[in-house]
C-alpha cells in the first residue's frame, strides 16, 4: 500500500502513508526483500514529503533503520544494498580506497576469496617493504595472506596496510593508480557508526519542500527549459565545499560505483545551482591535475530536499557538451523528465552550450543493458535529441513509421542497439559539426604524438622540456612565475599541442596573449572559466578543430 501511495499528495493520501508507515515501524518483515522494500519507500518521501508530520516520521524510522531486528537478521543478504547496517564489497579505484581507508579503515578489509591476483601482489611486496626485511620475503612461503598479516601492524587492517603501502609505489600519483589498480584488490566496507550509507544520506538544507501535488512526470519543453537558469548558483566555502564532496563520493560508494570527478573533486571548485521545489545540483569542478588537455569535466550530484537522487557528468568545450544522466533507482519514474530540463539548463548556464549530445552508452551503447531496457533511446528522442549518423536517421524513420501505423509497437533490443550505436544530438540554434560527439578531438593527441616522435623519438623528457620553451617564445612568455603550480602545470600539458596549432605564427600578439589566458585558466581555481575563454577565442577554435578533422597519418 505505502509503494502505491508513494506519488499520490494530497491530505488523504498523507493520511494513509502515515497509518502505513505507523504499522511497518512496528512490525518485523519475513523476508531481505521486503526490508528493502520498506527503506527504498522511505528514501523515497524522504525527498518527496507531504507535510512536516510524515517527514518526521520517516525521518525517525530511518535514523533507526540498521537497529531494526529484521535487517539484523537478513544484513548478509541485504550486503551491497547501502543500507545502513550492511557492509559494501567493491573494488575501488586508488583514490577512492585511500579516501576509505583514511576514514574507516578500521572497517576496511581483504575479501580474499574473491581476490585473483595473489602472485602479482606477492611480486609487489619487496617494493613496499624496507631492505632489511628481503631475506624472510625471498625465502619464506607464508602465502600472500599470511606475508599480509605478518606486514601489517598490530591495529590495522590488511585492506588499510595495503592501501596505504602501495601509495607509495611509483614516480607520482598516477603511476601509483596503476599500479594499485593493476591489482584489483576487492575491498569489504564492514557497517558501522558515521560510516556510508543510503539510508543516512543528506546534505543540510534551510527549509524543506513539500510534495502537496503529484509529481510533474511530463516531457519538458527543451528549448523553453533551458532558458530558464537556475534561481541562484552559490559558490560553496571550502569546508563545505568538503562536506558535498564526501556526500558526492559516499552516494557512489554506498552503489559499489566510482566516478572519477568525484574521487578527484576540487573543494574549491563546488557550487550549488538552486531551483524551486527543493531541487539543487552540486556542482563539482577536478582538481587541475586531473583535468583532461581539452574537454572540461564536472560532476553533478542530485538532491531533492537534500537527499542524493542521481548524478549527471558533464564534459564541455567548442559551445557544447556532452551529458550522462543518471537517476538512482529508488526515484526512477518520478520527475526524470522535469529534472533532466534543469540539467540543460543548468549546463547552458554555466558553460554557455547551445548544442547537447549523449554518448551511446548512455543509449544502450557498448554494453549497458539497463538503458536498453528503460528505453532510454526513445526517452531522449521525445525530449527533441536527434541522430547524425544517415544509417541510423534512415532506422529511426523506420521505426516512427511502425509506431504510426501500428499503436503499442515497440523496438526490439536489436534494433535499439542499432539505434544506440551513436550519438544523439539537440541543437539550440543552426545544426553544425564543430560540436563535441562530431570533432575527432583525438586526432589533436595524433597530431602531437606524430610531431613528437619524428623529432625526439623515446626522448620525451626533453621534448617536454624544449616544447615548453618553444611555446614560451611563441606566445611571448618570458615567465611563468606569476602563475600559480595549477596554471604551470596546465602550460607544460599545452606546450607541445601549441607548437603544432596551425596558422599561429600569423597571429596577433592579442591573440596569442589570449591563448595565454586561455590556458592558465585550465590550470586554475575554476574549468569552466577556461570553457568560456576557449569558446570565445575564435581562432583557437579554429585551429583545434582543423586538428581535429585532419585524417591521423
């Protein structure tokens, strides 16, 4: 009864949902799945409540939820779930390991029964041991576990000594990740108190939305929507900048997911892009060292009313970006529509985009059978989004015509993934290719690595090195130290592209101070400035996009 009432408002229905609610909290379900069942529907009105009383109530029941005898007795079947209580098993990326083992890593350990790379972790042991210690590991057999366990200190765990001495393998950071990753090293987040968790996640909010109409689960109007912004966009201060960054992480780990943006999110770089009805987007910028040469990335969390609903990756250049969209399960079939317009507008706003695409994936694409089977194809195809590609233009025109002619027919999976197997694309102003989805952007990494390799071959440290004062003097750059670490790493990632870029030497010295700009400010406190900047320098854009469209040799 509480999942049928679910999207029903109203003083009757807050009623029912209340008396529903008043006899679950009591009673003791039989079985995992209806305890699942319960708590999917309190997360649910948690973001979508009624009035202040059932907010209250479900607030109450899930503050209790893992002290519930009946999640007690079902937590091993309920693991993986995110609820609280339940433990999580998932092999992290680098940094999102650290991050664990630096909060909980008391509770973080080693599923070994599920670890396969045993002989390649006992290869790396003498590499993150002391000298002293190589005549016991050269010699003795005591099986990975047991050198783990021989290792490790007395108040460690083995996941949290792991995690902790393989940081320290390689040069830097990203040999590092390599590394740790090559392992793939499966890691068990055991329960406990402040520990991730969907049943505990929110941000703090002033004030409350309450859902007193059904929910809007209409098409947006795309063009109309996106010319709506949001009511304010505030940068968050650092230190709460932190607190969404971990609410960010916490909402992919408690969903066995890791999303880069996130596990290299700036705290800087978070601001919140606020619309009516409770809804907010916590806007997450990378820290400069993780940005990509060109494209600029920025994660999305979704909240309702403070409650983690979805998220959404964003990548933007060329007045365009590229979206992933995601609602969690537990909100699926609500306002999907509704909110997704506010990611556009939201985009636009921010990176001055007039033109969407959606990578295949996000269609069904390379292997995602969950859009497929949700329909995503023909969900974003209503929203106005349409193909580029002839052969699939020529197939969605096939399938309109069968829809017409005859109603309630649907695309069988092997034509959706016909359909998926490119990008779809919404224009704001005139169709035109220089958009992302369309330029071969890694035709300008071609373009750098054939110049590089016929002038310094395996020598690439000096070609760093001589490209960087190349750039310098073509752009008329005696001194970088003005420019903080950020934006000098951002000009040593651009020097050997800027040698290459064509025509330059026919630029202005206006116009190359401007690439100057344009490329510091990839390297500084905020990637969306450096969207702007690009996009708004003419011939730079030109000059990429020739790149971009030359065939690789």
């Amino acid at each position: 009864m509480l999942e049928r009432l679910r999207s029903t408002h109203g003083d009757e229905a807050a009623a029912a949902k209340k008396a529903c609610l008043a006899a679950l909290a009591r009673r003791s379900l039989r079985g995992a799945r209806a305890v699942e069942r319960l708590h999917e529907a309190l997360c649910f009105l948690r973001a979508y409540p009624d009035d202040p009383e059932l907010l209250a109530l479900v607030t109450a029941m899930l503050a209790r939820f893992e002290r519930r005898p009946d999640l007690r007795r079902h937590r091993r079947a309920l693991a993986d779930t995110g609820i609280a209580g339940t433990a999580i098993r998932f092999p992290f990326f680098a940094g999102t390991a650290r991050w664990l083992a630096a909060r909980w890593g008391d509770r973080l350990t080693v599923d070994w029964r599920a670890f396969a790379n045993r002989e390649a972790l006992e290869r790396v042991f003498p590499l993150v041991s002391l000298w002293a210690e190589t005549p016991g590991l050269d010699e003795l057999d005591l099986g990975t576990r047991g050198w783990v366990k021989r290792l490790k200190g007395a108040n460690e765990t083995d996941a949290a000594f792991l995690v902790r001495r393989l940081a320290t393998l390689g040069r830097g950071a990203f040999e590092n990740e390599w590394a740790y990753e090559g392992l793939e090293l499966p890691l068990v987040l055991a329960p406990g108190p402040g520990g991730p968790s969907r049943t505990h996640a929110a941000a703090e909010i002033s004030a409350v939305s309450f859902q007193t109409v059904p929910l809007d689960a209409s098409r947006p109007d795309v063009r109309r929507t996106v010319a709506r912004p949001p009511l304010r966009v505030v940068t968050a201060p650092p230190a709460e900048g932190r607190r969404l960054l971990d609410l960010a992480r916490e909402a992919m780990v408690m969903r066995q997911r890791d999303l880069d943006v996130f596990q290299w999110g700036d705290p800087h770089d978070v601001r919140l892009a606020h619309f009516p009805d409770g809804l907010t987007f916590v806007v997450i910028g990378a820290v400069p060292e993780r940005r990509l040469l060109l494209e600029s990335v920025y994660g999305f969390l979704t909240l309702k009313n403070g409650v983690p609903i979805g998220y959404v990756l964003v990548s933007a250049l060329f007045g365009s970006s590229e979206i992933a969209y995601n609602v969690f399960e537990t909100f699926r079939g609500g306002e999907s529509g509704r909110i997704y317009g506010k990611v556009l507008a939201t985009t636009r706003h921010l990176f001055g985009s007039d033109t969407f695409t959606i990578f295949p994936y996000q269609l069904g694409g390379y292997g995602n059978p969950e859009a497929l089977a949700s329909g995503a194809w023909w969900f974003y195809q209503k929203l106005g989004f349409v193909p580029r590609a002839p052969r699939v233009v020529a197939l969605m025109n096939e399938e309109l015509s069968r829809m017409k002619a005859r109603p309630g027919y649907r695309s069988s999976v092997a034509t959706l993934k016909a359909l998926a197997s490119e990008n779809l694309y919404f224009h704001l102003g005139k169709e035109r290719d220089d958009a992302l989805g369309l330029l071969e952007l890694p035709n300008v990494g071609l373009a750098v690595t054939d110049a590089v390799a016929k002038r310094f071959g395996s020598d690439r440290e000096r070609a760093e090195a001589v490209l960087i004062a190349e750039a310098r003097g073509l752009l008329g750059r005696g001194s970088l130290s003005s420019w903080s670490s950020g934006e000098r790493l951002a000009f040593r990632r651009w020097a050997p592209l800027v040698t290459i870029l064509p025509g330059l030497e026919r630029w202005t010295a206006a116009e190359k101070r401007r690439l100057a700009a344009v490329i510091r400010a990839k390297g500084g406190r905020r990637e969306s400035d450096f969207v702007r900047l690009f996009d708004a320098h003419r011939k730079l854009r030109q000059a990429l996009a020739s790149l971009a469209k030359s065939a690789p040799a």
